[in-house]
C-alpha cells in the first residue's frame, strides 16, 4: 500500500503544480544515504506510473466488469485517485481470442487484460506476451490469497500472469418448478445441492416423462461453455479431463467413454451440435430445457441477463442451482472460475506501471469490496490491505447459499498446455459422439490429438 500512497502523493503534488502555473524548482542535493536512496527509487517509480495518464483495459464479460455504466462509476474512482485514465474494450467469449491474438500481432494489445489462468498464463504468458507481475505478490498476499487459485497464476518457471480478482465454482442448474411437479425432486439433496449419478438419471427420466420432451442438452457447436460439458463427463463416473501434473490429457479414460455413452443412449438427453453454452442458458431461461449444464452464480442472480428476478425463469419458475451428479454424490469435483488480471508487454515501463497501480487499487486495497461486488462473484482473498471480504456477501441470500458449492471446487486444470487446440478438440469430438459413431474411437482419437498439441 505504500507503493499506491506514493503514487498517489505524487500524483496530487504534480496536478497542484499545473494548476498554480508555479515554476519547478531545482532540487536541494541529495546525500547519498540508503534511507535517501530508497527514497528516491520509490519517488521515481512512482513519477514512472503517475507519467502514463491513459493505458487501455480490455475486459471479458465477467459479471459487471462487461457492463459500461458499472465500469464507469469504478473508473472515474480510479481516475479521481491517480489521476491515470482507463480506456475500456469489452471482449465477447465468441470471437476476444481473435481480437486479442490480432492485436498481438499488429504491436496493438492493450496494456491491461481480465480473464482467467487459461488465456492469461497458459496461452499469452506462454507466448511471452505478458509481464512477470510476481513482484506485485509478497508474504501478506500469499496468507491472505486462496492458494488453489494463486497456484493457477503462476507457469512452471515460477513466473506470475495474473493477480486474481474473484473465483467461483461453476454449476449446473434445473427448473425447480417442473422437478417438483415430476416429483423428481426426491432424487437430489436439495440442502446440499448434490446427487449421486443413479438418482440423476432416475430424475432426469421422471421429468422426461412428465413432460414429454428433451430435459438437457450437449451442446457442442463451439467451445462456448465447455466447461459445463466437461464437467458432467467427468463426473458421471469419476472421470479426469488431464493427469494431476498437467503434463498431458486424459479424457480418453474408460470412465468418461462410460459417461458419454450413457449420455448418448438417455431419452432426456441429446447432443445439439447447433447450440453453445449461451445458446443452452437460453432454451433454459425460456422452458425450452429443464435442466442447464451451463450455470454459476452470475446466471443464479440474474438469469439469462434479463433482470426479471433472481433465480426464476421467464415464466417465473424457480431455478435451482446444483452440483454436477457424481457416483456417491459427494466427490463431485467443480470446475472452477478465476478471473485476474494481467499486464501485456507492450514494451512501455510507465504505462506497465501504472497497469500495475491499477491491479493494486483493484485487486489489495479498500477499494477491493466494490471491484469484487461488481464482478458478482467470490473474493479471491480473506482480506485486502486490512478490510476484511469474508463476509463481503453476508446480505445476499442467495450468494451466502452459494458457499455450499465452494468446498467441490476441483484441480484448475485449463493451464495444461495446449489448452486452446484441447478445446477444439473437445467440442469436435462431442459432435462425432452425438452423430452415433464408436464412443471409444472416437474419443481416443479426439483425446489424441489434443495430446499431440501439447506436444505429447
């Protein structure tokens, strides 16, 4: 914190001297004693960042942080207590690889970028695309940072590319309403929000018989929502998607051959290879499907983005918000969300600086409870320059219900490399599996090629 009071110290002092018109003047000698020394490093630093008064935010839609008006009120703040301006571009899930990668090429990246470990550390980190920020992270950060989602950050070289922000775990999610009326609601803990895989199955089989229709969906026609996809896969019979190491992938493993034929030869369930995750959220939110594979708790609070009442569907049904079934219902293993910040090497001292001041003012200072609120998920860390976060969603019901998924959170294995071409590899193969071709090929195959881009 004494880095961003300098900064701003030094900041207010300059604005003072423009506005008074007043002449610089020369500076007294300087002894050359360590303290005075240290001093001095400091001050510089800091003129370093205060000199770079606009650098460039390029966000993911990541709850509020993909909402003007909300970047807005948070920016003029920052810009109030630095005096450094931030120019914002919202990235879209469909088509922000793209962009960024286009921009890379043509020496345009932004100097800042939030998203998660996947893009930050495994895929631009990587490349050597991004800032070692590993100074940023000292002993009180370690203590007070969720070491599961600190790890994620970091490559294997020890270098950091991203201080986290928030984290979740990722869901599923059912119509309440219709589950009850099917009287599927016997089959799950409704105060754990678990089930085993026989109970999903037999619920999922009584609401399709109580309606008549399609209950889920595997959605495959991109990568968009993946990780909902692969999640179910996995543990519908204790599957893995990589090896603990994050050496190679594993998903050609028996159990999850086992899983996706079952979820081929179920009525409640087919593979739409025309649809995405968003595409499912939607066919969810209108009663079109009874049962969403992807959900979290952004979706939970304002389904759909439609700001017509927290966990209800457009016809007022209520949502439930549910882990992903496993064999004994408790060993399900969530995947989960971290979302950062990181800063790409443009090649710029005072502007990667002042993104630094940014991501401390955000992420560790008492500003932190307003950057974490408008993501709309869970702070990353217990405290933040002594304001405590523990308790930051105390009066929201329905993220302090949220916490029971917590403790489900498993290994974060999107830093495994290759992980862009797994992806790929992933929704095509799910594509060859609901057009009725040997589950076993054709997962070895698809499994084999994303190992072949991780140079396995």
């Amino acid at each position: 914190m004494k880095k961003l009071l300098a900064l701003l110290l030094v900041g207010a002092m300059s604005l003072s001297m423009v506005a008074c018109g007043g002449a610089k003047e020369e500076a007294p000698a300087v002894t050359d004693t360590p303290a005075v020394e240290e001093e001095v490093a400091v001050e510089e630093e800091a003129t370093d960042a205060a000199a770079a008064t606009e650098i460039t935010l390029w966000t993911y839609p990541i709850g509020n942080w993909g909402d003007q008006a909300t970047l807005d009120a948070l920016l003029a703040d920052f810009e109030a207590s630095t005096g450094i301006k931030v120019k914002v571009d919202f990235l879209t899930y469909a088509d922000g690889d793209d962009k960024v990668n286009a921009a890379l090429e043509a020496g345009t990246a932004p100097d800042l970028i939030m998203e998660g470990p996947e893009r930050l550390v495994a895929n631009w980190g990587a490349k050597g695309k991004m800032v070692d920020i590993s100074d940023m992270i000292d002993d009180t950060d370690k203590a007070e940072l969720n070491p599961a989602a600190l790890a994620a950050c970091y490559d294997a070289s020890g270098a950091c590319y991203e201080y986290p922000l928030v984290m979740t775990a990722h869901c599923m999610a059912i119509n309440k309403t219709v589950f009850e009326a099917a009287d599927a609601m016997q089959y799950l803990d409704a105060e754990s929000h678990t089930w085993t895989t026989e109970n999903f199955l037999k619920a999922m089989e009584a609401v399709n018989a109580h309606t008549g229709a399609q209950v889920g969906a595997v959605y495959c026609v991109g990568q968009g929502g993946d990780q909902g996809t692969r999640a179910l896969v996995n543990n519908l019979y204790g599957g893995t998607f990589t090896d603990a190491e994050h050496t190679k992938y594993t998903w050609d493993d028996p159990k999850n051959v086992q899983a996706l034929e079952k979820l081929y030869e179920m009525e409640s369930v087919a593979f739409d290879a025309g649809i995405a995750g968003g595409d499912e959220i939607a066919l969810f939110y209108n009663g079109t499907l009874n049962v969403a594979f992807c959900w979290n708790i952004a979706q939970q609070l304002n389904p759909n983005s439609a700001n017509t009442g927290a966990a209800k569907t457009l016809a007022g049904d209520d949502i439930m918000f549910m882990a992903f079934p496993s064999e004994n219902g408790t060993d399900t293993k969530l995947q989960g969300g971290i979302w950062g910040f990181g800063v790409f090497d443009n090649g710029d001292a005072a502007k990667i600086d002042a993104a630094k001041t940014f991501i401390k003012y955000m992420c560790d200072s008492e500003k932190t409870v307003d950057a974490v609120k408008a993501a709309n998920y869970f702070a990353v860390r217990s405290a933040a320059e002594g304001t405590d976060l523990s308790t930051i969603w105390a009066d929201n019901e329905i993220m302090a219900e949220y916490n029971v998924l917590m403790p489900y959170l498993g290994d974060y294995y999107q830093v495994t490399t290759g992980w862009a071409e797994a992806r790929t590899q992933w929704w095509n193969m799910l594509q060859q599996v609901g057009a009725g071709n040997d589950v076993a090929t054709v997962v070895a195959e698809y499994c084999g090629n994303a190992n072949a881009a991780a140079g396995n």
